[in-house]
C-alpha cells in the first residue's frame, strides 16, 4: 500500500484494485489471528492508507458518515469498504462520524493556514459547511435525543 500511495500520476484503476486486493488481505488477515491484529493495527493506525476521493488519508481523517464534503481535511469512507472491511477499518481508529472537536480542529488548521491573507472562497464555504452542516448538524441530533430521553 505505501509502494502504491507513492504514486503521483492519480490512482489508476490497477492501483485501486492493488489497494482492494491488499484491504482484503489485512481484513482477513485480522480475522484468524489475535497477535496478527495487533500488528496491522499498529503498522496502519498511524499510515496514510485508506483511498478515498484517488488520495490515500490517514485514519484519524475519515468516518463511515459524513453528509457533506470536507476535504481535504476530513472524508467519508466510500460505500465500497464500509461492510467489506468494516472491522478492518475500525480497528484502525476510522470513527461512526466526526465529533464537534474534530470540526474544530479543521477550522484552527484552515485559519492558521490562511496565515494573514484573506480567506479564499473555497475554504470559505468548506468552514461554512463545517459550521452549518457539521457542528449544527451534532447540536441538533443531539438536542433530539436529548429531548426523546428526557421526554419520549
């Protein structure tokens, strides 16, 4: 997979099959063996191997749900490998969704990269749909449940 991400001409369609192939191995891999687990946890956690949107991203980037685009800071895990390799993928730290601190964290990164310059319009829209989509998206869901647990 890291002999794969090196490439910079885009993902071709036998690097993505490459990459299944190799999902599959790890998945399967994980599944018979306790200690073998425990080795590809360690070894991905911290890679830059999941393929979404032709890039290869570390885990802490990416979610099963994500109901608006973020990148390049933040990705949907793509349909393709939610049920394949769901165990695969969630040993490896990939998360149900993004937390309001992980939005959080997008927008200091965008700021601090904006550095003294204006914001440009496509990240103006991308911290707009943090903020809208993302944080007020959390708040709402929570204030239902809430309110289902308190009230019914």
């Amino acid at each position: 997979l890291e002999e794969v991400a090196k490439s910079f001409d885009g993902i071709t369609l036998y690097q993505e099959n490459i990459t299944n192939a190799c999902y599959k191995y790890l998945h399967e891999a994980m599944l018979q063996n306790e200690s073998t687990k425990a080795m590809i946890i360690e070894e991905l956690t911290n890679c830059s191997f999941i393929l979404v949107e032709n890039v290869y991203v570390d885990p802490t980037k990416v979610s099963f749900h994500l109901n608006f685009e973020a990148a390049p800071y933040l990705y949907q895990l793509p349909n393709k490998y939610k049920n394949s390799f769901r165990e695969l993928f969630e040993s490896v730290g990939v998360r149900q969704t993004f937390t309001v601190e992980d939005f959080a964290v997008v927008l200091e990164l965008i700021n601090q990269e904006r550095g003294t310059k204006q914001l440009t319009e496509d990240n103006f829209q991308l911290c707009r749909r943090i903020i809208s989509e993302g944080i007020w998206g959390l708040i709402r869901e929570k204030k239902q449940e809430f309110c289902e647990k308190k009230y019914g």
